[in-house]
C-alpha cells in the first residue's frame, strides 16, 4: 500500500477557498462520518443531470419523500426529508461536492418528537471522471433503518440513472483494508487485531476468534510493504506471516475458515460491506482504499492469498 499523509491531504482540501462558501468549516467535517457507529458502504456509478442549487435539492428531497411514503408501510408515522449539499465534504478542490440526505420521523400526533432514523452521505474522494452531464460521487455510506435505504436508493437511481451497489469484501480485500487500519489508526502496541471466522462446512456456523497485538501486526505490515511493491503480493506475505504464527500458538491452520470481520478498537470492517472508522485518518484509509478497489487495484479474488498456504 502507498503510504499517504492523510492529515496533511485533507488540511489541504478543506482549507483552500473557504471564502468562496456562504458559511465557513465550523470543526471537521468528517465528523458526520466517523462520530457515528456502523455505515453500510456502496459502490454508485455517474450520478446524470444531478445539480446543486437549491432549488433542485428541495426536488430531490421531494422525491425522495415521495418513495418513502410509497414503499414503506405506515399509518401512525410522517417521514421527512433533507437533501443538502455538503461542499467541505471531500478530498479535493477537483472533487464533486458531497451529499447528505437524512430522513427524520414523527408521530401524527407529535411533530414536535423527531427523530432521525436514516442518514446517507454520497461523496467522491480523489476520483477524476469527466463526462457529459454526469457527476461521480463514487460511495454512499448509509446508516439506519433498511427499509428507509432501499426506498432512498430507489428514488435515487431513478432520479439520476444510476446503479448503487452495495460492497461485499473478499478475504483479501478485508485483510488489506485490515492491515491499513493498522498501518494509518495509530493503534496502541497493546491494541488487539481482532480476525473472525466462521467455517463454512460447519452446519452451525460457528465462529472463529483470533487476535494478535497491533504492534506486532505492525512490525509484519511495515516490513512487507518495505520488501514488497504491489497491493496484492504485501496482503499475501502479510497473512502467510501471520497464519504461520497462529500455527505455532495454537496449532490451527486457519485457511479452512471463511473471514468475516476484521477489527481494532478505532475501526471494524466486515465481508458484507459494514464499516466503523472511528477518526478522520481511518475515514480517508476507507475511501482511498474503496477507489482502488473499485478500479480494480486491488484484486477480487482470493486465490492468492488461499494458494500461499499451500
């Protein structure tokens, strides 16, 4: 993995041309993002005809509403909705500015209770795309009710042609991701990094615990990405390392389990596309990673890192 200066990058993207917004940075603004808990990540293509003044966005919020209140049974709740742009939400200067949609419900009988109870934020991150009429937002990070999500991405793919996708990890993407929270969280020594498995013969499946100190996954981590050049080859060494080390502590081969989730105290990722990244350098390992991903830099298949086992 290349070895970034997150701080300094989005120091740098957030405070150019603040004077060019009516309102000013009040804080960080990934705050929104890493002040909460779990997000559910999705892969979206080229947002069509998307435009930001408020007149639009008062439209789309509309729409939105529209395909709530038509997908989602009730009778005893009204649903509203937000539809912001957020232009200190992203990487750089080049990039589209960022959306955030939140959906908040109330009672017929109480306006005055609401409640958020679905948020999702759209935004590009490095990514370079120029095409005709079309703006690329590459992730969509989305928390709450799920019912409330499909109704939300509905109306979104409708309104702008697009396909939203959610992101289901492979082994070898969850370890690389895994591994860069170790590389770019500044965990503790003493921290645990935490591998959960399951086995997938098992009619039970049962779940699997492993955990080493991250600053001994650290020493690993550094020490392949300073021998090793390419994405796939450092997460293959990275993880035969570590499975020779499990081997010897416990006497277990571990490439018969299936990995499901790897986490630090600061950050979690899971292979169905559930992320916690818990401070704002962990949020720009995530998205930065989730570029190369969806560019294909990272590989999708497993077979090199099941093969090294071998």
């Amino acid at each position: 993995m290349k070895k970034t200066n997150p701080s300094y990058a989005l120091r740098n993207s957030w405070q150019k041309g603040q004077t060019t917004y009516e309102k000013p940075v009040m804080g960080d603004p990934l705050a929104v993002i890493y002040n909460e808990g779990f997000w559910r990540v999705n892969k979206v293509s080229p947002l069509y005809n998307l435009e930001y003044n408020d007149i639009k966005l008062k439209q789309y919020a509309s729409k939105i509403r529209q395909s709530v209140v038509s997908n989602v049974s009730t009778t005893s709740t009204k649903y509203s909705v937000q539809f912001e742009a957020q232009p200190y939400l992203k990487y750089c200067e080049e990039d589209a500015d960022g959306l955030m949609i939140q959906v908040t419900s109330c009672s017929e009988n109480n306006n005055n209770n609401l409640k958020v109870v679905y948020t999702a934020i759209l935004l590009s991150w490095g990514v370079k795309s120029y095409m005709d009429n079309a703006t690329h937002l590459l992730c969509m990070l989305e928390r709450g009710e799920q019912r409330l999500g499909t109704a939300v991405k509905a109306a979104l793919q409708n309104t702008f042609d697009c396909t939203i996708k959610g992101f289901h990890f492979t082994q070898t993407q969850l370890l690389y991701l895994g591994f860069s929270f170790v590389e770019n969280g500044s965990p503790r020594c003493n921290d645990p990094f935490t591998l959960c498995y399951t086995d997938p013969q098992s009619e039970l499946r049962e779940k699997l615990t492993l955990t080493c100190n991250a600053g001994d996954m650290l020493v690993v981590w550094n020490r392949v990405t300073d021998e090793v050049s390419t994405s796939r080859e450092q997460v293959k060494w990275a993880y035969q390392i570590l499975k020779t080390q499990f081997f010897h502590m416990i006497g277990m081969d571990i490439t018969k389990f299936e990995l499901l989730d790897v986490k630090l105290p600061q950050a979690e990722i899971k292979y169905n596309g559930v992320v916690k990244m818990k401070t704002p350098e962990l949020v720009n390992c995530v998205l930065t990673i989730l570029n190369e991903i969806s560019s294909d830099l990272v590989i999708s298949s497993d077979a090199s890192v099941s093969s090294s086992s071998s």
